[in-house]
C-alpha cells in the first residue's frame, strides 16, 4: 500500500503539462482536473478572462474604469490581468487603482505599499480616497466619537459603500472588484444556510468583499475545504448552483431603491451610512445602531441589506443583471 502510494506521487509529481506537453506540470486545475505548467496555467487564465471580457462586451474603448485596489491578493491579480490584457488586446480603457483609506492610524501602511508598488509595475495610476473624502469623518475619529464598542457597525456600513462612493467621486464609467472562487462559494453556502433567497441570486455576481462577522463564515470555510478535498470541481459548483438558484427566482427579486440623501442603492428612503453619518454629525453617533427605530423607518440593523447593492450601477453603468450574470458566471480557476 506504502509502495503503491509513493509511486502514484511520484508519477503525479513528474507527469508533463497536458497542454503543452513540454514543462513539467506544477498544478492540477480544479476545473478540469489537468496536470498543467506554470506558463499554461497562466495563458488559459488570461484567455479565459479576455473571453469573458469580449463575450459581454464589459468594457468600451475610451471608458475610464477604476480597479477596487486593497493590496491583497485577488485585486493584485485582477490590477496585472487587466493591465495586461488591455496592453495586449488594445481595449483602449484608461484603468486605474482605487484604493480607500480608513484613515486608521497605522492599519493601511502596509496594504497602501503593496497598492504603490501595484502602480508603479503594472503603471496604473492610484487614487486614494480616503474616509474624510467620503464621508467627512476618518475611522480614528468615529471611534473617538463612539468607542470602541459600536464601531464594527460603522466599519462595516462605511466599507461596503467606500469603493462604490470612491469610483462615483472619480467620475468612473465602471468599477471592477476581484473575488475569489472560494470566497463566492462561501457567500452561496451562507445564503443557503439563512434561507436568503434575494441575496443568494445576487450573491454571484455581487460580492462586498467585507462581511458583518459571523461564526457561521467559518463553518461553511472549512466545509468548502472539506468538499474541495473530495471533488476539487466543488467550489466551482457551488457558484453555479448560486446561478441557477437566481435565474429560477428572478421574477420575484424585490426592487431596490436608491437614498434620497447619497444616491446609494438602499431600500430605505436614506441608506444605513447615511442614517450613521447623520447620527454622527448630529453628536449623537448611535443613532442607527443596534435595535432602535432609525430615522427612516428602518427597524435598526435592517436599515440596510448588506449585500443588496450592485457593484456598478452606482457609478452610472446601466448593467443589465444578465450581463452581470454571465459576467461572474464565466470567471472561474
Ligand atoms: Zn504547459
Ligand atoms: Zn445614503
């Protein structure tokens, strides 16, 4: 059995990449399941993402598109692919990094250098949009205002809409985000979990990025890992099953307005940042929080849905929720 095992790894380890048939093969695709090299690896990838691109026509030449820009991973991927293929493909698009300071003393130091190092190898400009800019108010004086206490519910609110706000501030036609497929699956699965039908059919192709915390998170994690290990195809069929659970109930997705106050997607009359930020301004930042009546009529927490907003259509793009579908649909690893 020993034997038997240490032979299956070692032709595993020395099997040639199935594309090219040349390099050695340094991955196995979970969407395919092929033993590819490093350079294979790379081309499908940037092929795949360029054909989503021209497939739905998602960007116009001349348009100026914005690149939601944290320093982690998956913005730093989705900065070089795009740089590159808009290089390589003339899109003829002026990209740029969009990178949103909490104004937390201390926290973005590390994140806003690997953003400037982004700048400089991919040579997008940056712009940094920090809270003051966005909402007259950084992280740091929030939570001399409120504690430190009740700040995750202003953290939270302010984060989601930080990208959206930054982009229609800079006069963007679009905004792109970057995902990965395991953090898409992860919101699937939770949508699944809570029963919520509405945002399991956005979920796919809307994802914040920032979550309320919660313990559940961590469970459906190490599930998806758990399944990944059994059927690697897994965390890709959870998205599709997202899709699909969308496409069936599409008909019936409740409409989602916009705040009289910023214009924000919200389903109250003033979105759940601006409920805060009135709180705030007023000297009385905890307004909004917790299970009081907001002002608006909101039942506390339920002032705004997490989640509920799409990515683009702040920022004066009329995407339809179709090609938003296909769009998220077809990027995968
Ligand atoms: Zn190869
Ligand atoms: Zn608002």
């Amino acid at each position: 059995m020993a034997t038997m095992e240490k032979a299956r790894r070692r032709t595993t380890a020395s099997s040639l990449c199935a594309i090219c048939n040349q390099n050695k093969a340094a991955l196995k695709r979970p969407k395919t399941a092929q033993q590819i090299c490093r350079e294979c690896f790379y081309s499908v990838f940037e092929d795949e993402i360029h054909n989503v691109i021209t497939e739905n026509n998602l960007f116009k030449s001349g348009e100026r598109v914005a690149i939601g820009a944290s320093g982690g991973k998956d913005s730093t991927v989705l900065a070089y692919v795009l740089s590159k293929l808009n290089h390589v493909h003339n899109y003829g698009v002026e990209f740029f990094l969009l990178s949103i300071d909490e104004g937390i003393s201390g926290y973005r130091d590390d994140s806003l250098e690997t953003v400037k190092r982004n700048e400089i190898q991919y040579g997008l400009p940056l712009k940094i949009v920090s809270y003051k800019d966005l909402y007259g108010w950084t992280m740091d004086e929030i939570v001399k205002a409120i504690g430190l206490k009740n700040n995750c519910t202003f953290c939270g609110v302010f984060r989601r809409q930080a990208l959206d706000r930054g982009a229609s501030l800079l006069k963007v036609d679009k905004l792109v985000t970057g995902h990965n497929a395991d953090d898409i699956a992860e919101t699937v699965l939770l949508n699944i979990l809570r029963g919520d039908i509405a945002r399991l059919g956005r979920c796919t192709y809307i994802t914040t990025g920032i979550y309320s915390p919660n313990a559940y998170r961590g469970f459906a994690r190490e599930f998806i890992k758990d399944l990944e290990r059994i059927r690697p195809r897994a965390i890709l069929d959870i998205i599709k099953s997202g899709e699909n659970f969308r496409i069936a109930t599409s008909t019936k997705m409740p409409e989602q307005g916009t705040c009289e106050r910023c214009g924000y997607i919200s389903s109250q009359e003033w979105c759940k940042a601006c409920v805060l930020l009135d709180g705030l301004n007023r000297g009385l930042p905890k307004l909004g929080i917790g299970r009081t009546k907001t002002i608006n009529g909101g039942g506390g927490s339920g002032g705004v849905k997490p989640g509920t907003k799409s990515r683009l259509s702040n920022v004066g793009m009329k995407e339809s929720r179709t090609r938003s579908r296909q769009y998220s649909g077809s990027v995968d690893f």
